[in-house]
C-alpha cells in the first residue's frame, strides 16, 4: 500500500508497518512493527517518522534509516 507521508494526508484504513521506503530509495526500519489507524498521518521530521494519531497524540516511533540500492539488497545510511 502506498502511504503519503507529508503529515496532512490522513490514512484510509488500518495498516500494519515495519518499514517504510521513500521516493528516492530511502527506507525507515522501524524497530518494532507499528498499527496505523484510519485518519492517522505520518511525516519525516527530524531524522525519523512522526505519527499523528487522529486524536491529536504524536507518537515518534523508534527506528533506523537505511539505503535500497537494489534487489534484496540493504546498506544503513
């Protein structure tokens, strides 16, 4: 599923995360896999994701930025 990740696009349904790839070819590896609700939104702020939950709660969950620089293959920025 492809998620918006500008901190106003709310989410259209439950999802179940552990990563979340980039554009440009950046993923953010979350430490432990997150549940993001209907109406919740995400951004990259500060070199990490930033969750806000449709109450207003933000939530920066624990996580690590790596490279996919092809098939199967991972490098840690």
């Amino acid at each position: 599923m492809r998620l918006i990740a500008d901190g106003a696009t709310p989410i259209s349904r439950l999802v179940l995360v552990n990563d979340l790839e980039t554009d440009d070819g950046y993923a953010f590896e979350l430490a432990r896999a997150c549940f993001l609700g209907a109406g919740d939104r995400i951004a990259f702020e500060a070199d990490g994701l930033v969750v806000v939950r449709a109450g207003g709660e933000r939530l920066r969950p624990a996580g690590d930025w790596s490279t996919r620089c092809g098939a199967g293959s991972l490098r840690r920025r």
